[in-house]
C-alpha cells in the first residue's frame, strides 16, 4: 500500500494519470486515510489548473519563449 514518501514521490504522475492502475488505487486508498497528502494533492492539482486556464488566455511574451526554448534547446516549431 502506498505511504506519504510514495505518494509524495509520484504527486505529478499521479496528477498526470501516468500510473498503472494498481498503484493509482494504492494511492487513492492513501489519500482517503491521510488529510495531509489529500491536501498536498488538492493543492497541486488547483495549481496546475489555474496555470493551464491562465497559459490559455494570457499570451506568453517572445523573450519568455525565447528563453523557454534556449533553456529546452528545442526548436517547438519543428516537426
């Protein structure tokens, strides 16, 4: 069964839906046992809403992914 350092450990994963199935109930039983981690994720999860609503609308500025893309060493416009 999933512990706090598990769940912790795997919080983006989790958030992502990127576990397998087992390990996913192992941690909701957790979440369901222990209000810290249940905050934790509840926490995290608002966060990632409110900047994934926030990168929607507001545009991002050139030197931003100027310095987005150089820190990646990505070119996002090839295929």
């Amino acid at each position: 069964m999933a512990d706090c350092r598990d769940t912790i450990t795997q919080l983006y994963a989790y958030l992502d839906q990127m576990l397998d199935d087992e390990f996913r109930r192992d941690i909701d039983r957790h979440l369901g046992d222990c209000p810290d981690c249940q905050g934790r994720v509840e926490f995290e999860f608002s966060l990632k809403a409110r900047i994934r609503s926030r990168a929607a609308t507001e545009p991002v500025p050139a030197d931003l992914e100027q310095r987005l893309r150089d820190c990646l060493n990505v070119d996002l416009d090839a295929d």
